[in-house]
C-alpha cells in the first residue's frame, strides 16, 4: 500500500473516530452516525488496498 493512501485512510478513520465522539458527547445522533460510517469507510479502504498489495508481491 502507499504511503500516501495508507495515510489517508488512517486519517479519515481518526476524522470519524472524532466525529463519533462528539456526536456522541452533545447528543447529536446524525454527527455519531456519520462519524461512524466515515470510520468504516476508511476501514474498508484500507482493506482493500492490503489485498491489492497481497496479490502484487
């Protein structure tokens, strides 16, 4: 993986990790839950480009 995609997926799940939190800590149900869907997003992302680098080397 790049170092370049690598680093924004670890940043778009510390964005939603923050988002989550927040949303969670005024009561705010829709910022929480996009929070957590931008955190998953990242997530799968990252997956996804293990798995390219699995099948590269």
């Amino acid at each position: 993986m790049g170092i370049g995609k690598k680093s924004k997926n670890i940043s778009k799940i510390a964005e939603g990790k923050t988002k989550e939190s927040v949303g969670r800590a005024v009561g705010n149900e829709s910022l929480e839950g996009k929070g957590r869907a931008q955190k998953m997003k990242g997530k799968v992302k990252q997956v996804v480009e293990k798995g390219k680098d699995a099948f590269r080397h």
